[in-house]
C-alpha cells in the first residue's frame, strides 16, 4: 500500500479558477515537502512544512498541514498555465532530515 | 543557491555495458545525496543513500552490485549502472540536503538499448 496518498490523482481546471490538492499520510510526518516537476525534468521545491498547524505561502500557492502532520494541501490561487505540471508530496518519516518517501503525484492542467 | 546538477541530461547506451551519472551540488557542501529512481507516471523510489567517504545505503531489493555509488568528495556522487539491461531503462534523479530540505537535480535518462 502506498504510504503517501494524493489525491485527486489528475485534475484541470480553467484558468483563473482555485484549487486545492492534498497529500495524506497513514504516519505522523516528521516533514512535509512539495516539489513540482515538468515531466522528464526534475524536481522544483515549493514549499517545507514541520509543525502542525503549519502554513506557508509563496506566490499564488499556499501549503498548510494539519494539527496531527498527517495530512497536508496546497492551494492554488487563480490558477494560469504555468502552475501546469506534477505536483509531488514528499515526507520525512523518520527525522533528521533523512530519505523522502514521495506519493504518486499530480498531475495539474491549466486550461488557457 | 542550493543548485544540483546532473550529467548526463540523456544517455543511450547497448546492452551490457556500463554508464555513469554524476550528480553534483554547484554551490554547497553535501555530506549526504540521495539517488531516486522513476518510472513513466510512477512516483519516485529512493534508490540508496550516498555518503561521502563512506559506503552507500542501498534500500530493499536495490542491487548494489548493479548500481555503484561513489561519493568521493562533498560535492560529487556518482552512479554508475553496471552490465546495463533494458529494464534498467528509467529517469534517474539526485538529490542533497540543505538545511532540511533536499534539492533535486534535473534527472538523467537512460536509455537501453
């Protein structure tokens, strides 16, 4: 079973419109991390949430994750075509900023 | 900063034979990198655990014979796939940590023919 779930595992969306995607964990999460990836590129580092309650924003995407670090979601404000790509949760399960284990992603269409 | 980058970007190569993939941090130090695997629409799969100066940390049913990590100094690990097969065909990413955050490199695809 995976240990990391996202879901909805594909969305679109028109551009302009919010949206929110989540990442949820069976295990309390040491870290939290949301990277974006171009497919056949690598990944770029969005956001690092630690604490429970935790939220950060950056841009148009916010990232909060909850009071039990089992579940996070990342927000989309008025989405546009270059928010477009895989959205991939990342979480430390076991501290000291060891190994990731990462969901399956998802994948985000902006429609223009 | 925290910039990684890969070398090569792509590779194809026959079977059989070897390839290597450099995996570097341009402006930081990094005791530790990580080495992931990545299947077509799949999430990505940590492959083993390169530290400087001392051997890898390869995860359950990863061949360590197969895929040889060097991490000879704190700004360069290697990965290198041995006797090569087509199934070992995939996209392979580095990462390396800074300050609780791992930074990933563009990733290499290999190609075996």
């Amino acid at each position: 079973s995976q240990e990391l779930e996202q879901s909805p595992q594909s969305l679109i969306v028109q551009e302009g419109k919010n949206l929110t995607i989540n990442c949820t964990s069976s295990k309390t999460l040491y870290g939290l991390y949301w990277y974006k990836q171009k497919y056949g590129e690598g990944l770029i580092f969005l956001m690092m949430l630690q604490k429970g309650g935790e939220e950060k924003s950056h841009e148009k995407i916010t990232a909060k994750l909850d009071e039990k670090k089992q579940q996070s979601s990342l927000h989309i404000t008025a989405s546009q075509p270059s928010h477009a790509g895989i959205y991939l949760c990342g979480a430390d399960m076991t501290g000291a900023n060891s190994k990731l284990t990462f969901g399956k992603g998802i994948t985000l269409s902006v429609r223009p | 900063g925290a910039v990684v980058s890969q070398h090569p970007s792509r590779v194809i190569c026959k079977s059989g034979t070897s390839v290597k993939i450099e995996c570097r941090s341009l402006d930081f130090q990094a005791t530790t990198m990580f080495w992931y695997r990545q299947f077509p629409k799949q999430s990505l799969m940590l492959m083993a655990t390169s530290n400087e100066g001392s051997k890898a940390t390869y995860e359950q049913g990863v061949e360590k014979d197969k895929f040889l990590i060097n991490h000879a100094s704190l700004t360069l690990s290697t990965l290198t796939v041995t006797s090569a097969h087509p199934e070992d065909s995939s996209f392979y990413i580095c990462s390396a940590g800074v300050e609780w955050t791992q930074y990933f490199g563009p990733g290499t695809r290999l190609l075996v023919l």
